[in-house]
C-alpha cells in the first residue's frame, strides 16, 4: 500500500511544476512584514550605550572611549528593542536584498562607529 502511494506521488510530481526557487538565477521572495536586518546611522550615533543594555541577546557593544559601536550579527535575532530606545532613532531594521554567497561562513560583521 505504502509502495503505491509513494509511487503515485512520484509520478505526479513528474508533471508538475518543481517546488524549488530557481535561487540565485531569481531572486528569492521578501517578505514585507519580515523584520530583517539591523542597520544604524552612524553619524546620529551619540553613543550613549542604551541599545547595548536594551538588547536581549547582547549582540550589540558600545564603547565610548574607543568610540566604537559594534554588533554580532549571529546573536541578533531582530527583536526590534534597539530600535525602539535608540534616543536618536538611528537604529533601523531594514530589509535588503542579501546576495548569495559560494562558501560557508558566519556572519559575524561588527561594524565600527566612524562618527565623532
Ligand atoms: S542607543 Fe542609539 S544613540 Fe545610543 S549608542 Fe545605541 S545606536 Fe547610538
Ligand atoms: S534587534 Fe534585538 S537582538 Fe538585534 S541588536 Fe537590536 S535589541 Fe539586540
């Protein structure tokens, strides 16, 4: 009985249309209401640390003396907190298009406050 049936599906599937995205060769669907990405406006940045104490998987770091705002793109679960007590509203989660890449890795991009 299990034969058949898994038979059956299978030569269905032979006139279907492939369930699969043709993925990279077109782009794969964005969704509007997903959250994405952290991005910051660094020249709004005053550095005062509170992203960092309202973050609640510590993915961000702010240090004040080295002038340095940084986060690890592994721990950030797109929560949103940030954004919302960042006093200067330059914290935003967007949404991009992220290109595909041709080997393993792990996105741990920090990236460095170049304001003043
Ligand atoms: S809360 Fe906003 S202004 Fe303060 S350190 Fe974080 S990003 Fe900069
Ligand atoms: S979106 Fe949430 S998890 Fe990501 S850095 Fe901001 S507070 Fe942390």
């Amino acid at each position: 009985m299990g034969f058949f049936k898994m038979a059956g599906t299978a030569f269905t599937n032979l006139f279907r249309k492939p369930a699969t995205l043709m993925y990279p060769v077109r782009p794969a669907k964005r969704f509007p209401n997903s959250r994405g990405t952290l991005t910051i406006e660094f020249e709004k940045c005053i550095l005062c640390g509170i992203c960092q104490k309202k973050c609640p998987s510590y993915a961000i770091e702010v240090d004040k003396t080295e002038k340095t705002w940084k986060i690890d793109r592994i721990r950030c679960i797109s929560c949103g907190s940030c954004t919302d007590w960042c006093p200067k509203k330059c914290l935003h989660l967007d949404n991009p298009y992220t290109a595909p890449v041709t080997s393993e890795f792990k996105d741990t991009t920090r990236e460095q406050h170049t304001g003043a």
